[in-house]
C-alpha cells in the first residue's frame, strides 16, 4: 500500500513544485485485531482507519511495522512519516519537542483488567489485587513496573494472543488490556472474560514527523481529523467493527465536533499537553 504526498506538499506550498514520494505509516507489531499479518500485507483495524483517513489525496499509504522503541527514534529523525501514538491522558510518549505534529484523539479506550468468567476473583479493595497474578502485553523499549494497588505479580507477554491464551489456561487471573482486544480474543478463543476493575484509559492519536513531511505536517493532519468526522469514515469503521468482531470498537472512537477550528485539530507535543491540561480543568 502506497500513500503519496504530492496534493498535500501542493497545499503546503503551491508555488513550489514536489516530486510525489511514498508515505510512511508505522504501526506496532504486536496488536491484532488492530493490526493482522495476511501473507506480505496488512489488514486490521487500525488499516482500515489510515484507508479512509488519506481518502480526501486520494492517495495511498505504505505500511512498515516496528516496535515502538524504533518507530519514536526514527520519527523524530525524519526516517517514518506517521504513526499511532498510544498513551496515557496527561502523559506524553514524547517529550516536548517541535519534531512532530499530534491531532486530537481518535479513539479513547479504557484499561481493564479482564479474568474468566469462571475465576471466582473477588476484589472489594484495590489492595487486593496483590492476591493474584496479572499479565499484560510487552511494548519493547518501554520500561514496565508494577503501579498497581497491591502490587500483584505481573507478566508481560508479547502479544495479545499469548496473554489471552495464559488467562484461558489459568496461568494468569486477570489480563490488563482495553475492551477491543479483549472482545476480539474472546470471540478468537470461544471463551468467556468479564471486566474486574477498570485501571484508567488509553487514548490514540495520529502523530506526522515534520522532520521529513516539513511543512506537510499540518495539512496533512488536518485533512486526516476532517475526513475522520465524516459519516462516511464513520459507517465505514462500523463495518470494521463487526468483521473484527469487536462490537465496542465504534463506541470508543472519538469525533472532532464540527465547529472545531482547524487549528485545534492539530498541535505540537507541548500545545496539546497544555490543551488537554486546559479542557481536563473545566
């Protein structure tokens, strides 16, 4: 897949003509259903969303799959044109730098801990979650510790499918992971989970490297968050949802109002932090 840059860098700069060049979109590689290896190519959720996401270039897009720890160093470096950035409100995977443009979230995904129906697990505090043994996914290059309540046992896995597959057989108590891995695991495994307690929240936004689309950066992002709000996109993403069998996935993705000037849309790392430290406090 193929996603050239010629009608955005025209936008950026029209009397400055560009040779169309291939698009760079990193995704994680280990994120089924949000990413799903089919033969040389890709497809899952996170595809479907980059597919209508470039529909207003009518253009296409490049997948290259990395670990995390990779694709921040080398979209800072003008290496990568796009990823998605997944973190913790109030956190920023990134530190405060004017290498990069974010657009405002797209999907808000909370952070549960899921255990078999069949797991008589009673937690009445959060201390008591130190009776049990937790897992969770490995995200190569970050460093994991346990700030649980109670601080229970934790093992990272390296994909959602070991983690779910360790619950299934008893070897954990409780996975750690949002509603659209759990549903798809679920449906994948022909099991049971049920949510114990709900942790906090992820959110996903898109981030574009000004270091190699240079004054791209913003057009590009503000045509992806505005085709984002279109009924289109958003019955197409529906679809999506059912084929990956993860009905929630539609509930949690999050659409820029109307009204939203253009240039709320788009930020560096530093103005969204304040930003979303400002809308949090009202």
């Amino acid at each position: 897949m193929l996603f050239t840059l010629g009608s955005l860098t025209a936008m950026a700069d029209q009397n400055t003509p560009q040779e169309p060049r291939i698009i760079k979109v990193a995704l994680l590689d280990h994120s089924e259903p949000f990413v799903v290896k089919q033969g040389d190519s890709y497809r899952g959720l996170l595809v479907d969303m980059l597919k209508e996401a470039v529909l207003p270039s009518g253009a296409e897009f490049q997948v290259v799959i990395r670990p995390y720890a990779r694709a921040i160093p080398e979209l800072l470096a003008g290496k990568l044109d796009v990823m998605f950035l997944i973190r913790i409100p109030g956190r920023a995977t990134f530190p405060p730098t004017d290498k990069v443009i974010i657009s405002q979230p797209i999907l808000v995904t909370p952070l549960n801990l899921y255990a078999r129906e069949d797991n008589d697990i009673v937690i009445n505090t959060p201390t008591d979650l130190g009776k049990y043994h937790l897992g969770g996914v490995r995200i190569r290059g970050i460093k994991h510790e346990a700030k649980t309540p109670g601080d229970p046992k934790t093992s990272y896995f390296n994909n959602p499918e070991q983690l779910f597959k360790s619950l299934v057989t008893g070897r954990i108590d409780m996975a750690i992971t949002g509603p659209i891995i759990a549903n798809y695991w679920q449906e994948g495994l022909q099991a049971r989970f049920v949510t114990k307690l709900q942790l906090g929240k992820t959110i996903t936004q898109f981030i574009f490297s000004k270091a190699s689309l240079q004054d791209a950066a913003i057009p590009l992002c503000t045509s992806f968050m505005k085709q984002w709000a279109t009924p289109r996109t958003q019955a197409t993403l529906q679809e999506s949802a059912k084929r990956y069998k993860t009905k929630v996935f539609s509930s949690l993705i999050r659409i820029p109002p109307p009204t939203m000037p253009d240039e709320e849309l788009c930020f560096s790392v530093k103005d969204y932090l304040e930003y979303e430290k400002k809308a949090q406090s009202k």
